[in-house]
C-alpha cells in the first residue's frame, strides 16, 4: 500500500519556459530508459520478488523513490510548456526564437495533454512495459537495473548539456546524483550475488551439459583480427573456468538446412493441381 | 559487407516435432531478450562506433554469429513444425496429446506462416527494436549486453527444462555455452573500460555540479527497514567516492507543486464563458 | 453492406496550402481520439451488438457517418499538403515561413504518403485498435463514446485556435457541431440506460457479495484533506444507496505478501550448486 | 512524494494455485483497462492537474490508491503460479486438469518473468501508455475516467464468474466494491463540473461559430429507421439547447474532392519520362 | 459519404458455435493481412488520389465493400462465440472437447468483449495502421493490394481446411471468389500502369543517374551457386533494358568506415577526465 | 552461418553533416520499406524454404546483401549527424541554417544513440516485425518482395530529390540501382510461378468451391460508373477463367445480422435483477 507526500522530493522550477526543451526532457520521463521505466521495472520486480525479504523491501524502496521522480519531472515539463504559443506560422515568421520554439515542440503537448507532460518519449511514442524485465533472477534482474541506470545517467547528462536554466540544472543535478547512487547500489548488490555464485546468470546449470569449448571461444567472424586485441580474446575467462581461445577462422559445425516439403493444408507446394486435404462437409 | 556459408554454426534437428514447444522457443528467437535482439543491437553497435577499431570489430564479430543463431533458431523450429496437424477438436477429442499441442500452438504457424519460424515472441508479439539499444557509450552498452546475455541464458535454461528432446537439448547446450562466453566476453570488456574511467557510466559529468550527498544516501521510502541490511546501504561506495549512508526517513527537499492556470487556448478552465483567444479570420 | 457517395458530407477546402498544420490535423485523424477511434469504436459495437435492435441501428448510424469525416480529413490533409517543398536546408535559411513549415512537417508527408493523410497521428504514430472498445455492455460503452467525444471536441477546438484558414475553419464549425450533436446522443443513450440500471455499469452484480463499506469511502491516501472539499467525499452516493465516507487515515486490511521460495525448474535461487529438474533423455 | 506500508491494502490470496486463471487475471492488470491505466492515468492527471488543489489531491489520492491494487494483483498472480508444471506434452496426456493448465497457461510466466506477474494483458501484449488519458480538462477526463471504471467493473465481475476459489472471489469482492466507489467518485465529480458549465466538453466554443443545425441532427445513415426510436432521436437535446432533429435521408453538404495532380518531386505521376526536379549536383 | 444496408453482403452463419476457431477466424479479420487491412488501404489510397477519376472511384469501390467483408466477419466471430463456457478448469476435467475448446479460445473474448469479435488477430494483437501502405505511386500500390489480396486468399485457404462447419465454408467460399476476383483486378490494374511506364516503380527517375551496372546483377553472397539457376540470374532483365549477370564473387566498392570520434557533449569518450561543453549558467 | 567483411559494398560518405536529412535517411533503414524490411524478410523467408533449394540459396544470397545495405545506411547517418549541435534556442536564434537543423532533427539522435543511426523510421517509429511477411508460398512472397522494393525504391527517388550533397547522392544512386535490380529479380521469379500455376496465389483451391461468379464481378459501391472504364472492369480476366462482369448495382446477398442475446455470465444485459451464474464457492 502506498502513501503520497505533497512536497516534491527535490525543487522542480524553470527560470522560463522552454516547449522545445519540454520535448526532449520527455525522454527520460517516458523512453526506453525514462523513470516510468525504472519505477515500473523496480515496483514489478519487487511485488515479484520470492528471495529473501531484504531484497523485496529494497526493490520498493527504490522503485516508491522512482514514483517520486515521474512526479518532479512532470511537473517540471508543465512549468516549461507555460507560455507555449497556440498559432504557427505567422508567429514564427516574426521571431525566430519562437519559430525554432514551435519547429522543435511536440504537437501533442498543445493539441491532446492541455500542455501537461505526457507519458511518452522525445517523439511522442508511448511508453510500453517491454522496456522492463522482472525475471526472477536476482543477478540477472540486477544487471538490467545497472544498466537500466547507465543508460539513464548518460541521457540526462546529455540533457544537462542542452540547456542552460539554472532551475532546470539544478533538478538534474538532483537526479545525476541519484542515478549515481543508484548505480552503487546496483553495483554493490551484484556484487554480493556474484560472491555467492559467481558471475554467470543463472549459475545453476550443470556445465557438464554445455558444449564446453564452446564456453570459451571467441569467434572472429570477419576478415582481419583487430577484434583479437581486447581482454574479451585472451587470458583468463571472467568466471575463472579457463582461458579465452580466439578462433581465427570459426567453423561450421552443423548440418546445411533441409525442410521438409510443405504440409499439403498449407497450399504452399507450387505445381499441385487443385485439392483439399480436410474434405469435411464442403459445397 | 556479408557473407553467407550453407552449413549451420550447429546441429539443429529435433528427434520428433513439438508444435506447442515451436511456439515456446519462439521466445529466444523472437523475444524481448531472443536472438533477435542481440543480433540487432551488436550490430548497430558495431555500425555506430566511434570508439577504437577494436571495438567495432569485436561488436561486428558477435553480431555476425547471432545472424548465425537466428538461422538455426528458424530452421528447429521449422521442424518442431512439422506435422503439426490442420484440424481442430474433433481430432483433440481423440487423442489427449493431440489436444495438447492443439491447445498450445501459436495459430499463427498454421494460418500465416506455412509451419516457419515467426518473428516474434513465444504469444506471437512481434520483435521491435526498442529492444535494443546503441548509446555510442561503450560502457553502458556493454552492459546492455550482459543484460541481455543474461536474460537471455536465463530464458534458454527454463525452455531446456521444458522439453526432453534429443535433438533439441543439445542445440540448446551449444546456445548456453554461447550465452555463458559472451557473459565471460562483456564481463571482461567492461572490466577494460572500469579500469579507464571507474564504473559509474558515463564518468565524464563533474561531482562538483551534482547534489553530492545524493549520491550517497539509501532512501528507505517505506516502514521498516529490512533493506538496510545489504551490502547498498552500509559500507564503502563501490565507486570509492565514499560510504552508503542509510536514511530511515527521507524528507521531501522539492516545493509543493503550483502550476500555473491553464493558458486560455486550451479551454481547460472551468466556469469561463465561450470565447476565442485566436480571433483570425473565423466564421 | 455500404456504400459510398462521391460528394463529401461537408465542404473540405483549405484558403492555402499549410503543410505544418497538415500535420497537426493528423490528430483528429488517426489519433488516440480521432475520427478513425470513433468510426471504428462504432462500427464494433454495432456489428457485436446483441441488444434492442434499435441500438445497433443507431451504432452503425453513427459509425457510418465517421467513416464519412475520416474521408473529409484526409481530402484537407492532401489539400494542406499541396504545395509542400521537396529540399530543405537552402530555401529554410532564406524565408523563415518556409523554414518553419520544413520544421513543423511531418517527414514522412514528403517520402512515404505522396503529399497524402497517413493513417496516423500527429507525430506519425500509427493508429491501433487498443485506442477502442466493444464490451458488450451498452452502459460502459456509451461511457466509452462519450468519452472519445468529449476528448475529441477538445482536440478540434484547440486545433481551430491554431489556424486561421478560413477553408479549415470552415470543415472544423461542422466537425464541432457534429461532436456536440454526438455528445448530446450518447448522454441521452446513457440516461436511457441508467433510468433502468442506475448509474453503475454493470448493476447485475449482487452487492451482498461485495465488501460493502469499501463501496462508500473515499480514501486519503496522502497528508493533508483537500480532497475532502469535493462532492465525491461527503453526501449522497450517486448510486443512491448510502452516503460517501471520508477515511482520513486509510489503513492496510491486508497481509505482508509471503511468496513461495522461487520453483527449482526456474533457476532463480541464488546459492544453489548446479542442477537439472527435468532430467529426461539429456546429454 | 511517495511511501511504501508492506501490509496490502486488502488480503490477497487463493486457496489453491491456477496458472490458467493467473494469465486471465492479468486483463485487470495490465490490460486496456487494467489496474495500471487507472494507476498511470490519475497520477499523470494529477502532476499535470492546473486547476484548484482540491482536484489535484483528490487524483493523487485516488492515484496512490490504484498502485496498490498493482501490487495485490502482482502478489495473487505469483500466488497462483506457484507450482505451475514446467512440462508439457507428457503430463497434460497423464491428466487432463494438468492438460488444460498448459493449454490455457501463458508461456511467458514459465519461460520470462520467473512465475511473476507479467506488465502485459491476458494475451501478454504490454501494457502501453496510449491506454491513457491526460487532457488537463476535468470533464473530459473524468468522463475518461468513468469509462475506465466501467470497463474495469465489467471485467472483473466476469472473471469472478470464471473461479470458484474462495480466496480470488474475497479480493475481487473489494476490488469490486472498490471501482463501484470510483463510478460514485467520477459520477459525483462529473456532476460537480456540470453544473457549472453544462453537459458538452469543453463548454468554452462560442457555439455561434459552429454550424448549429448540425448540433442537433441525428442523420440516419442506413436504410430503416429503427435507430429513431431512442431518446438520441427526438425530443430535448440533453444540454438544453434546443430538440434532436432526425433526418432520415441525410444529404451531402460538400463538394465531390478533386486533388491537385501529384508534385512532380514526389514522383507519383505515371505517363512521364525520366526526369530530375531538383538538379542540385548530381552525378 | 457512407452508407450502410442492413443486410450483409453474403450469408455469415455457423451451423454450430466454435470459440476456438472464433479465435482462429480473427487472423482475416484484424490481422496483418485480414479485411481491416484491405478495407483501410483501399480507403487511404482512395481518398489521397490524385490521379485520374476512375482510378479513385475503382479504389473506392472496393475499399467499400470491404467495410462490408469486416461486418460479414464479425458477425460470423460473434455466432461462433456464442454458448462459449465461462468456468475453466472443472468443466475441462469432464470433456476434452470443452478442454480443447477452452485452451484454444482468446481469453479476451470472455473478459474483454463480450462474446464480440475483436479487431486484433489470432493471438490478440490489435491491428495497426503500419500494416497499410498509402503512397501516391499507383503501380506501387496496386502491388500493395496485389500482395494483400494474395496473402489474405491464401490464409482465407488454411482455415478452410481448418474447419468443417457448412457455414463457416459457406461464407469462405464467397471470400474465396472475392479474393480470387482482387487479384485479377489488381493484376489487370497493374498491366494497365505497366503498359505506360514499364514494370520499374517508379519509372521516372533518369537511369543514366544510377550505378547502371548494379541494376543488372545477381550478386552471390553465398557459398556455392545454386541460385544461378533461377530465371532472375540470366536472360533477358523483365524491363527489357539488358540481361540478368550472375556475379559469382561479389567484391566490396566501398571504403572501410572510419567515423569521427565521440562528439563531446555527447559524454560517450572512455578515458577523459570529468567536463562540461556547455558551460551556460551551471550550478 | 554469416561472414563480415570490413569493406562497405557501396561508398557512403556525405560531403558535409546534415542532421536533418539524417532524420529523413532514417525512413529506407528502419521505416516499414526501408532496408531492415528487406533484410528480415528475405532472411527468414530463407530460412523456412521448403520449396527447392535454389529458391532458399536466392532468398538468402539477397537477404544477406540486405545486411550490408543496413550497414551502408547506419555509416552514412552517422557522419551525416556529426557536427549536429547540443543546445537549442540561443544557437538557432542567431543563424536560420542551424534553427532549420535543431528542428529538423530527431532529438533522439542528440540524447540516446550518440550521434548514431537507430533502428526507427524518420519519426523515431521503431522498426517491429510486423512490416515483414513469410508465409510459405512463394508466390505470395515474391510479390510482397516486389511490394517492398516497390515502395523502398520510390521513397529512395523521394529522397534524392531532397538533398543536393554528392556523397549521399552517389550512395542512392547505387541503392536505386540495386533496387531496379531487385524488383527485375522478383519479376522475375513471379513469372517463372506463375508460368506454372497461373496467377492466382495460391492456385490450389478448386474453384468449384467458391462461389464461381463473385470470382468475376466487379461489384460497384458508390453512385457513378467512372470506376467501369479500366481494365479491370470488363474484357478476360486476368486468370483466363472468363471475362470482367461489371455489376453496377450489387444486391446484398446475406441476411439482416440477429445475434442472440447475451450470455448472462457476461453480464452485458441491461434490465436485469442483480445475479451470479456460477455459485460456486462465493462469499
């Protein structure tokens, strides 16, 4: 059960409005790697979560965090669309600012959402709930958080170096540092699940059952072998099972592909004279 | 520029067709975290980069032998296909196996694609590719692809409980012996790039701008505090910029949001007499 | 069966060619709201109608009649978009009014619809039949058409106020008369209904099996009571079968979800040494 | 600001597990018109709510209420799964019970989320924020609203005819009692507007320059004249201004549409010879 | 402007109800190629024509009879719905035929619409407007319909085989003569355009400005040459401007990619010290 | 099993940045016609030939050239987004060549891909599956082969016409060619099917079985005759089965719709007393 606090977490106030800046800030609300995608990605992997109890409550902490910075972004991205113009052409043809304004806004934002932020990406595509795994796997659900995080960092970053507002700076200050914190976090929670299990996700097949040298190689499927310069192509394996092998010039190992002929109820097999193969009680 | 070899990279053949299992391994394939998907985002990894050639080699190597994967994907399940029966219930009336398979097909192997492969997901949802991602960040892409390789390891080991198939199993252990090298290879690309710039991604956004003390804090957003007891909330930071700190009750720092009344042409404000803001040309 | 009547249900001429606002129209065409929702929404509910004949009558009525504004926008649309230049860079730096056009376009207008209406919205995001509803159940679907209407009137008029064009402005007095008319329809469908049932959708269910005192509160599920101002939480129930409640401090009547330890077949329990469950005919 | 109580808000457990019904319950979960949409749709009308404050917190409340219905339904769905078979074709032949389960079981709960609840519907397309509306006018949503509860009262009074469980049956008795209060809620907030501006949303066009006749007339668009018998057909137009108007053989108002001939830079027209018609420097 | 006929266009009536092939029909109905698809495509290409009359008046035509082929479909999908089960698992104990019923119906249909068809396909997906083409071009879009009415008839095909209700048959054996009459009329459209401009869509742009050779040769990516033998790798080219050359070792004619490096404020340098490009007003 | 070679097949190299254009570029990578389209489909249309193994060689042969197009195109997107500028409003204020690109670009090529190409068309509509098809039959195949390179090839002419840099040019004059090429190849092939089962797709449905003269109407919907003046309208049918019927008043053939009433375990049933269907076990 959820409560709900009306201050904001952190201050959420433009010096000026800003639609075309509006825009863009919707990617890390609504996009691939936006707060609806963590809060939703965290919430579910917590409600899902059968490990020990400390790691539920640590999923809903975060992701209740999350809930939270939805609220101050959309808040923010209302203050920036205030004052957005409702006409088009003459407007721009007078003052350029207004024109890259209205050229660089999303027309939703003055024809659908009453210039509220809307829960979608910097293109207006809705947010959908493949952006998020809850999987089960503690490690494996882990790395998607760290990634997850670092893929949001590097985009709000990217944001900071579009615009010079000091009010909008400084809520992205904020939240640089929470997406900091919060790749700690995923970083140190990793880390005691690897010093059980080691790197691999999941751990608990039986290696006997892989094709091990498999498990080993890299395989240089390209002429020249530049690819063979990284720690990925020599030296020991990450998960300390062996040595990385580079494999040169990677071999088939299969059979060439032979279907059988098409189903006869498929009507697929060119040359066959007219037929049906379910006769039933047609015509 | 691609080539082409007829022989598989592995053994694809089923001992006997399952078509309630096609639609299940239809999930690696076509899936949020299938082949598909790895295939895709290594390859415009691979196209995008900026970084050293060595990078892009190595991501256009991978990306190469996943083109390779989908092949053997399409071509098992091509023949788990076969013999999948046309008719409906009077047929599952007979035989309680027949019904089986009947009740767990994908109706979409029988009626759209002749008995092939789809692309598309174990509920026949077709791969898009916001699945993917390509930052032109290696760090944060890197680990995008040990999240994928672990999501997707995850997903081949289930789906090998699920089937007793000779035939099947041992395409699977080639498929996680793959998975298990490319944890190991983007396990050690990552090392490379944290030994360079340390792990939060990206590294080059100065501490001194951001809220520093966020960058430390656990926030325990609910009653009780179980989540206090990981490894995230005590101890060093794993980037060594200091020690979590664990704050039981997190107290708002942001305004209550005020936003301003609607801008008249939007006639979202209530008890206004009709008017036009735009008067033009009108009727 | 239908059939089609070459002239428009109404005049669909544009002053002067407008290929930003072609755009934008797009809205009201093929978006969440749009003439393509209604007519669709219509159509559905008319042909799975298994009421008074007179209902289904009046459904198709009306989805016939959307089929017919969905002609209208996209003979506007293709008349906006004459006109539209085809290069970009060099005649946008010399006439700020073509630059603005060139910005506020939609791309695809110019390579993939031929200067024609793409079945879309207004940032090119395809329509799709999740944006409708067919139930069955008369009350909830007159609900849904008033809704549609509702926001779909909104969007027209926050459209008229951004042009000028008397042509556009034109079609649009009829298309909001239209909305009107429609809104004054179902909420007269809706009374005819609710004199029936009252006003929940759907009545048929036996409120002695529901937890009856959570049919009356209105629940505070933050600090402070502004909530409590409005009709919703003190007085009659609309319904009529009590008063409203106002629970100032809601409290959890639920347990602490406990989930069972995660099922062995799914490999997501840290701290186990490796396994099959399923050990069938494996390597 | 949100918090997290680690109670639910009411009790959410089944007696026995039902992995076939665990995929249906995911409709009310993350469905068109599932615990999600109601969730996103009131929090996004919330932040973005820019009328008096006692409107914004009643959304928020009301918000913050739907996020834990996420988690009860999340906490039942895993509930249900619990020892969902991993195999198929032999054990559904040993037992047809068993058969049915895996016939009408999502494969995605055994194969991606671990036996968790999936952010998808019964037929595990994602949820998607389309589902949603925010339009910043009160009585467009709240009709939006009511419509969502509609829709939603309906689905979950169906899925409770679909279990005998006594445990699903208990919490679907609240959730029942619960959107039974939400209709009251909207048809309460709905009136509140009403009576300040009238039935039609929004209220604010000068309804002098819309084309009035077409505000009243019910235009009958098919052979018959069943669909003149309902209260939409004749009598006082629901916002007072004037009667319906049925017109049995509606007449076409607009011109028959002649497109200009295509853009020559769109080449589209047949009949021509090869041409170029933006010479710029090519080959 | 529409108009609708009460009666349908052909008999739609099943001798008895079929919910999984209900579910089965949706494929021709919403899916990628069903009649929602040919019904918009039509329309689409209709009212965006810019060429001579009777071409829009022919597209017309056809997009408006099938509006009627969605209203025969759902109206059969509903019947074969009818006296469909609620209940699940106990009823599925007592008679494989209800089992096999139950497993292969769409949950939706029960939960969702009311015993109504759907517009989605066989697994619930919704139909979206990306699965239509509208582009000016008539030779390329007579291909558009050519290829959906040659795909439609041959799924149209597969569940005639699927099924042995007389009146399902019935109703697909006028489908069957109406899609066989599409694709003489579009391959009669197709000879009509061809006769003008040749067989290249489009055929306007000048050929002394492309690669001239690349437009004559089969290039072999692929080991071994099977692929010599087909009529497209020798001969005379079908637009009669040469012949066909197999090139059996194609070589690369382009550079190797060397991208700029990283620009920096896009943060994505590995090995750079912690900057900011923008400097603007930061904290 | 698939090769890299370091060489691109084709030079693509701009002569300057040009960030809107590479917005437009985006729509023949990642639109519905663009060349991830071909890749796919040919790809796996491959790899389910059941057909003879020259057919699979040829499909893979093209669909592996189609990945080296995809790669042509991602390198040129890339070096036309160097040089694209972070900040917004000052910049585009100043100089109306620059306001021009800042509104004319994707913003997520500034905030998510890092001046990379992505897998989206020119609106950021990420590619899905659903723009391919692979059915079985060849026929239909080919001509959805000839469809795609149909429309790609006319939105590559389209985006000739809207640049003037001779690096691009050169690139799409090759692209144009190979796509001349690929519709002769498919022509091609068409004709060498056709030649034996004639052009209906497929062939072997017995026409005794369908309703024999709906196969030669040209059913006239609308008022006017102007659609009987095209070949498609009288004279042999395509097929050679007999001749064009041009019916100008088509007469409905089906009866008036009469579904039964709903199912009461729907409770879609206005009038009734409140119920429960299934008693089972409830409160």
């Amino acid at each position: 059960m959820f409560f709900h606090i009306k201050e904001l977490q952190f201050k959420a106030k433009p010096e000026r409005p800003d639609p075309a800046y509006a825009r863009k800030l919707q990617e890390v609300l609504g996009g691939q790697f936006g707060e609806m995608s963590v809060m939703m990605q965290y919430l579910f992997q917590g409600f899902n979560c059968r490990a020990d109890r400390k790691y539920r409550d640590m999923l809903l902490d975060i992701g209740t965090e999350e809930i939270g910075h939805v609220e101050m972004l959309c808040t923010m991205i209302a203050q920036l669309l205030d004052g957005a113009p409702a006409d088009q052409l003459e407007e721009a043809a007078k003052d350029p600012l207004i024109g890259a304004a209205l050229g660089g806004m999303n027309p939703q934002h003055v024809i659908v959402s009453g210039l509220g932020a809307t829960p979608t990406d910097s293109n207006g595509f809705p947010w959908n709930s493949r952006y998020i795994v809850s999987s089960g796997n503690l490690l494996a659900d882990f790395r998607a958080n760290l990634n997850a995080e670092s893929q949001g960092l590097l985009q709000v970053v990217r944001l900071y170096e579009q615009t010079t507002d000091p009010g909008v700076r400084e809520m992205l200050s904020f939240m640089i540092a929470r997406d900091i914190m919060h790749q700690n976090q995923w970083l140190a929670a990793i880390e005691e699940i690897e010093q059980l299990d080691g790197p691999i996700a999941p751990a608990s097949f039986p290696r006997e059952l892989t094709v091990e040298e498999a498990s080993r190689q890299f395989l240089n499927f390209s002429e020249g072998e530049e690819s063979s310069m990284g720690r990925w192509a020599s030296g020991p394996l990450y998960d300390g099972t062996g040595n990385f092998e580079y494999v040169a010039k990677p071999q088939a190992m299969g059979q060439q592909p032979e279907l059988a002929p098409p189903a006869p109820h498929q009507h697929s097999t060119p040359g066959t004279p007219p037929y049906l193969v379910n006769k039933g009680k047609s015509l």
